[in-house]
C-alpha cells in the first residue's frame, strides 16, 4: 500500500447512502462499497440513512460491523433529499460523496470520481452517462426519456455538465454548507436544485466523470410508479426555475425566507 502524505490522512470522505425499501440488498451492497472505500488514500466513513422504516432495511445494514459504517434514519419516507441532509449533518469529511443504494451503479467508480475530484480541483464531480469512457446497460425508453430532461435542465439553468441524475456525486463540504440551507426539495428534483443553485452562487468547478451502469429492471423506479415519478420531477424541476430566475429565492440578499431544520442540525449564519 502506497504511503499516505500528510495532507492525505488529515482528509476524510463522508460518503451517503440514502436508503428506501433495501432490506434484500442492503448488507452485500454496504460490504462491496466498503471494500471499495477501504482502498482509497484517504479517511472515510459511510453513513447509511434509512429513509423510512418500511421494512427491515435498518435492521440488514446494521448487521455491517464496522467503525466506519454509521447506521442511521427515521421512522417515515421523506424522500432522498431529505436523506441526505440528514446524512450530511452527521458527517464530519471535508469532502461530500454520495451513491445511491441498489448496486445499478458500480460502486468502484467512487474511486474514479475522487481521483477527477483531486485532478481537477473542483467544487462538484457528478457521474455521467455521457462521459467517452461511461459503460451503461440502459433501455432505450429511459435513455430517450434522460436525454429530454437533459435538454430541458440544460434550457433552464445553463449548467455546463451534461447529466446530472446519476446517483454518485462528490462535493466539497464548504459547499453544501453554503448550499443546503437555501434548497427546499427533498424528493425528485434534488439533485437538479443543488447543481443549479450551487452554480448559481458562483461554485462553477463542476466536472463530470465516468460511472458503470448496469440497469436493474427489480431496483429501479420504472417498476414503482416510473410516470408519476416523471410528472413530479418536472414539477418540481419547474419550481426550482422558478424560485432561482424569478423569486430570486437562492440569492444571499434572502436569508430571512430560507427554511431552517434544526433537526439536520446545520450551521447557518440566519440574521
């Protein structure tokens, strides 16, 4: 194992799993992803956030004994923008990552994200589907309905990445810090609103990288209600327009209308 420089063991990464009705796959899911965090140059934690106790979820992750593994979450669904607020008032990285749970990304990308993280010196990396070297097993019906949302986020908000839905992301913590305070999504459109508003306020280092695909017909939201997903995405795709070009909501000038939650415990500097 190479030797780690100072500057490498004083850095952690937090990494977030939001986790919704995982009992079957949880444990082996939370294994393969430690192995893969187990060789990164830096510290790092996982936390687990069960969001929502619908089935025995908590209980499969909590059998991963580990230090490193954090279990965690609440009684009811509230969505995986709320999961991973809640995830991230408990982490104590410097950097941010997260990754959905269900295994139709191939966790061994967290690698590769980190290392463009690092090249790149950025604020964000985001997984894409479009990047030259991605490897994606993705039905045609969903690649033609990704590539419609694309061009409309892309319409919308002038964001310089191309795909921004696929569920492994890093950020910089002063980032979300700014961030999160100000965002009000906690279902479809999360990962469309912090992108947006964190370009927004001026965090333009966002870059993507490649991710490996494998598209799990039984784990994924085409099986649970894929069209009214589709309808609330757009919904709240347009709210998130809204608040940003119009309302100008996200602006530093409104700290007074941005929603507190003091049970995410986040430090924000309200007047």
């Amino acid at each position: 194992m190479a030797r780690l420089s100072r500057k490498q063991k004083e850095r952690k990464v937090s990494l977030i799993i939001p986790a919704f009705k995982q009992a079957k796959t949880i444990k082996n899911d939370l294994i393969r992803i430690k192995k893969v965090m187990e060789k990164l140059r830096y510290d790092y934690e996982i936390i687990v956030v069960v969001d929502g106790k619908a089935d025995k979820t908590f209980e499969n992750a909590s059998k991963v004994k580990s230090p490193k593994v954090i279990v965690t979450g609440y009684e009811h669904n509230h969505g995986k923008g709320h999961a991973i607020r809640f995830g991230i008032a408990r982490s104590t990285g410097d950097i941010i990552a997260f990754i959905d749970a269900g295994m139709d990304l191939n966790p061994n990308g967290l690698s590769l994200l980190l290392e463009h993280f690092e090249w790149y010196n950025a604020d964000i990396i985001v997984g894409s589907k479009l990047h030259p070297v991605s490897k994606i097993n993705y039905p045609f019906t969903r690649k033609l309905l990704s590539f419609g949302y694309r061009t409309i986020v892309r319409l919308m908000f002038g964001l310089s990445v191309r795909d921004t839905q696929v569920g492994m992301k890093f950020y910089r913590r002063q980032v979300l810090e700014d961030v999160l305070p100000r965002l009000l999504v906690k279902t479809y459109a999360f990962d469309v609103e912090i992108l947006a508003v964190s370009y927004h306020l001026g965090y333009r280092r966002i870059f993507e990288a490649p991710v490996e695909i494998n598209f799990n017909l039984t784990t994924s939201i085409i099986s649970k209600g894929f069209w009214k997903i589709i309808f609330y995405m757009l919904l709240d795709t347009a709210a998130v327009f809204y608040r940003l070009k119009i309302l100008r909501y996200y602006d530093n000038g409104n700290k007074r209308k941005w929603k507190f939650d003091p049970e995410l415990n986040f430090k924000v500097n309200l007047p």
